[in-house]
C-alpha cells in the first residue's frame, strides 16, 4: 500500500523535480542500501560490467537469483493482457495462431496461462533453475510445455518456427537488444508480443535490467517495425510483483 501511494506520488512530481531526487537517491543511498538489503548473492554493480560477463557468469547470476526469490512472489505480468493481444494479433491474421515462443518464461505462469489457452507453448529462459520451477508447476497441473535453456541473443530455433513470440519483463535484461530483435524477428511469423518497464536509466536498482524503454519511442525503434501498436500501461494497481508504468508493444511481421 505505502510503496502505491509513493509510486502514484512520483507520477505526479514535475520531470525535473523527479530527476532531482533520482540523482540524490542514486550517489547517495541507492548502492548501500540494495548491499544491505540483499546480501552477498545480488550483484550490485551489474550495470557497470554486464558487457564483460561470460555466458557462464550470466547463467548463474541468475541461476541465484531464481534461488533467493519466493515462488509466489514472481508473476512479474498479467496474462490476461497478454493473452488479449495475442487474440488482437490473431483478428488479423488469415490463419490461425498456434504455436507461441515465450522468451524469459521465469516461473512460467504466462506460459502456462497461454498453454491452457490451447496454444502450444516453448518456453526459452537463461536460468535452468527457473526452468525448473515453471516446468515443476506446468507437471503438477499436466500442461505440456517444451522447456529449453538458452540465450534471447541466440535463439536456438529455425526461422519462422513460431507463429508469435512473447516477452515480457525479459528484454529489459538482455545483454545484446539489436541480436535479440532480429533473434525475434527471424524465428517468429505473425506477431511480437513485448512488455517491457518504461523506465529511465539508473545505475543503481533491485534488478538486473540493462536496456531502458523512457517512452514509447525506444522500443518501436528497437524493433523497426512498419506495422505495430504501441500503448502505455499503468500497472500501478496490478497483482503481480511489477507495479508501475510499463510498455506494451505488438508488432506485426
Ligand atoms: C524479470 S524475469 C521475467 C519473467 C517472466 N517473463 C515474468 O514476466 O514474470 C526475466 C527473465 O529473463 C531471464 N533472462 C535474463 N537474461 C536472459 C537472456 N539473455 N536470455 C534469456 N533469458 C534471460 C531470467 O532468467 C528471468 O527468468
């Protein structure tokens, strides 16, 4: 409730004012309180190296990070939105949308949403240990989904095997956005389904994001697409883990 009302707060600050206090907040405070609030496992300094880190040394960063979030503390996105594009991006589609590829499935509950849906569903993360958990919950239920461990950057699949690819809260992490754009592009035939948090850069934050979508812009030139709908979301009232302004991008190949 209290982080509500300070999230609507900041939306109602002059842009300046709220630059002001990021800046203070950031030299200040920002890097010794993440120490202080995760501990040894959170790297706080992502931001400044995460250009160098190996394959390995990114796997298991997040490998760790999977290990130390609770299980009901990580639906970062809303189905139901997502699943209303899809239905959009199949209004105008001549054949119908089968097969969808999610990228950064995490704990799997759009996967496993879009599955129940009647899609059929391949999920690609970087963490087996995310991987794991998604595929533990979509077993227990009987839902089958194809799990594969793998980078967005090098998306291990042949072109236009899928009729849509989702991903959400997930291109904000990436190392390499141009190679995990035309990764998407190349696999998918209909559709792309992206959310992404509008957010400034900062140096400092509770997550390991590396690309920033500020507005609507961005991310429509990320991905260079003639055709597309692009809207602001307000997600301040969500049940999810994310509550704030976020981007919802469809684009159509
Ligand atoms: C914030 S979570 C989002 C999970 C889920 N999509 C949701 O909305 O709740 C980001 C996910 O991206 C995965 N990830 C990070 N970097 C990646 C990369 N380069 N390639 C593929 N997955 C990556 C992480 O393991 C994590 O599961």
């Amino acid at each position: 409730m209290a982080n509500k009302i300070y999230l609507r707060f900041k939306q109602i600050l002059p842009k300046p004012i709220k630059n002001i206090l990021s800046s203070i907040n950031q030299r200040l405070f920002a890097r010794k309180r993440l120490q202080q609030k995760y501990g040894y496992w959170f790297d706080v300094d992502w931001r400044k190296k995460f250009s160098t880190l190996s394959d390995e040394e990114w796997t298991n960063a997040y490998d760790e990070v999977w290990k130390h979030h609770h299980n009901d503390c990580l639906d970062e996105t809303d189905s139901e939105l997502i699943l209303s594009a899809i239905s959009q991006a199949e209004a105008r589609n001549i054949t119908p949308i089968r097969t969808v590829l999610e990228i950064g499935c995490g704990y799997g509950t759009l996967a496993i949403a879009m599955a129940t849906a009647g899609y059929k569903v391949t999920c690609l993360d970087v963490s087996s240990e995310a991987l794991l958990r998604a595929k533990n919950r979509a077993d227990a239920d009987n839902i089958f989904i194809t799990w594969q461990q793998g980078f967005a950057e090098r998306i291990p699949f042949p072109d236009q095997s899928f009729d849509v690819i989702t991903c959400c809260h997930t291109l904000e992490h990436v190392k390499d956005l141009e190679a995990t754009v035309q990764g998407m592009k190349r696999v998918a035939k209909t559709a792309l389904v992206i959310l992404v948090p509008k957010q400034e850069f900062r140096l400092y934050a509770e997550n390991y994001h590396t690309q920033f979508f500020p507005s609507k812009q961005e991310l429509i030139n990320a991905f260079g697409l003639q055709q597309y709908t692009c809207i602001e979301l307000d997600c301040i009232e969500h049940k999810g883990e994310f509550q704030g302004e976020a981007l919802l991008y469809l684009g159509f190949l």
